[in-house]
C-alpha cells in the first residue's frame, strides 16, 4: 500500500473516531462508542504502515495538521461548532504549514 494513501486512511479514521468520542457521550452510547474503538484501531495501524516509508517527523506533522483541520471542520458540521474568523485564519496557517513542511522535506527513503 502506497504510505501516504495509508496516512490519509489513518487521518479519516481518526477524525471519524474523534468526531464519534462526542457522540459516544462519555462511552455511554454503545454504537459510536464502537466507532471510536474501530476508528482508533484502524488510524493507528494505518499510521504503522505510513511509517514505514514516511519519516516520523513527517507523517506526525501531517496526521495532525490536517487532522485538527478536518475534526474543526466535522465540529462545525456535525456539532454547530462555531468557528470564528480568527480561527479559519489558523486553520489555514496549519494548512500552509502542513504544506510548507512536505515541499521542503526530504523525500522518503525506500
């Protein structure tokens, strides 16, 4: 499997996971209880296959980045989140950084 097709399944499930965390409702709620469970599972083991070729440094630096920009998105359409405009400005100053950060790394080694 291609690394970075793995790191993007490992940042869905994880924001598929954490968007499920509130809706578990303090894992009172069976159903998305299980979602967070499976979702974690999988972005994690998704990440052990990104690592394999991605550097460390690098597949981190863009799980989060674009994971903190999708769950903030997700927020505001699944939970009425409101995001000011301060806070688009940041998303997309973590969006340039995520950016930044892949055109000036080294390639991944094979």
């Amino acid at each position: 499997m291609n690394a970075y097709l793995a790191l993007g399944i490992a940042i869905v499930a994880e924001v598929v996971a954490t968007s499920a965390l509130k809706a578990s409702d303090g894992f009172s709620r069976a159903t998305p209880a299980l979602i967070v469970i499976v979702g974690y599972s999988v972005a994690f083991y998704s990440m052990s296959l990104a690592l394999k070729t991605v550097p460390v440094g690098i597949a981190y630096a863009i799980w989060c980045g674009l994971g903190m920009v999708l769950i903030s998105v997700a927020a505001f359409v699944l939970y009425g989140q409101k995001i000011n405009f301060p806070g688009w400005i940041g998303i997309a100053l973590i969006l340039c950084g995520v950016v930044v950060l892949n055109v000036s790394a080294s390639p991944p080694a094979d």
